[in-house]
C-alpha cells in the first residue's frame, strides 16, 4: 500500500521541522573540542535554489547571500525564504582566495523567476548524509573530511557522485529557536 499524499505531507513537514531544528540549535563556544560526529542520513526531495556564483575567500561569501537576500526583499518573496545553501565548487584550502569558487544559495517555499546574475538550480533529490557544523566556514571542509574518514567507511553508505551542500536554516527559523 501506497503513503496517502496528506501523510506524505505531514512526515514531509515534520522531517523539515526537524532538520531545522537540528540547525538552528546553539553553536559550540569557538575554544571547544570538536563533538563527536552525530550522522543522520536524510532522504531529500528535489529542492530550487536560487544561486549567484562567487569567486574569492572563504569567509567573503556573506555577500553572495546578501546579493540574493536583497533581489528576494525587491521581488515580495523573502518572507517565503526556507533555508540558505552553499554549493562549494573547489576547496578553499587548496586554491588561492581569488580561484575559489562557491555558489551561495537560498531556496524559498514560493516559486521564483530571478534575473541574472542570480539562477534557478534545481538540487537532485536523494539519501544524504547530514551533519551539523558549527563555527565558521573555514571549518567546514576539515568537518568534511572527519565525516568521509571517520564516518563514511563503517556506515554502510558509499560515497556517490552528487554535489555537497552546505545549509543553514533561515534567519526566521533561527530567531524562533
């Protein structure tokens, strides 16, 4: 038997309160150990972003999301923001500030047409491996790192070819916690 599409909805609904939740809770104080890692495998539907590619450091790319934040505030539809994602395109630890590239993004519960530079992608739907980072951007590949060498060997998941998505939950979400 088949999930009505009511119950599709509200698992749907409850899966998202959770990851945002998840999110948004406290970050470490920035002198702590690194927790443990707490993986979580999530199945994920399609999702549109709205994108600007950016070229430069790691810890500039506040811009890109402020470019998209301020088009969204224009166009009506930034209280239908959901949540705020970062597709890096190389690691900012193996090429100069001015090579790295990164696409800041942010998807919203409403349909969007954005005028260029900004871009509709569509992120592909799939099993992800979820981890929490907290602390700066600049930690997240080294979080990446402890979670192909530490977690993915013995989880019984194999790494596929799809792209790593960094998220944040919406400043909304954020302020509600």
């Amino acid at each position: 038997q088949g999930v009505s599409s009511a119950a599709s909805d509200v698992y749907k609904r409850q899966i998202r309160a959770q990851t945002l939740q998840q999110l948004a809770t406290p970050a470490l104080a920035p002198h702590a150990a690194p927790a443990p890692l707490q993986v979580t495998v999530q199945w994920l539907e399609p999702l549109e972003v709205v994108v600007l590619r950016q070229r430069g450091a790691f810890d500039d790319l506040d811009r890109g999301f402020g470019r998209i934040a301020a088009w969204a505030e224009r166009a009506g539809v930034i209280e239908h923001l959901h949540a705020l994602i970062g597709v890096p395109l190389s690691d900012h630890r193996d090429v100069p500030a001015q090579q790295h590239l990164f696409e800041c993004g942010i998807a919203f519960a409403t349909a969007v047409a954005p005028p260029a530079p900004l871009h509709v992608r569509v992120l592909g739907e799939g099993a992800h491996a979820v981890l929490r980072h907290t602390g700066s951007y600049a930690g997240l590949e080294d979080a990446l790192d402890r979670l192909l060498a530490d977690w993915l060997p013995g989880s019984g998941h194999a790494l596929r070819d799809a792209c790593l998505l960094y998220t944040s939950p919406s400043p909304r979400d954020k302020r509600q916690s």
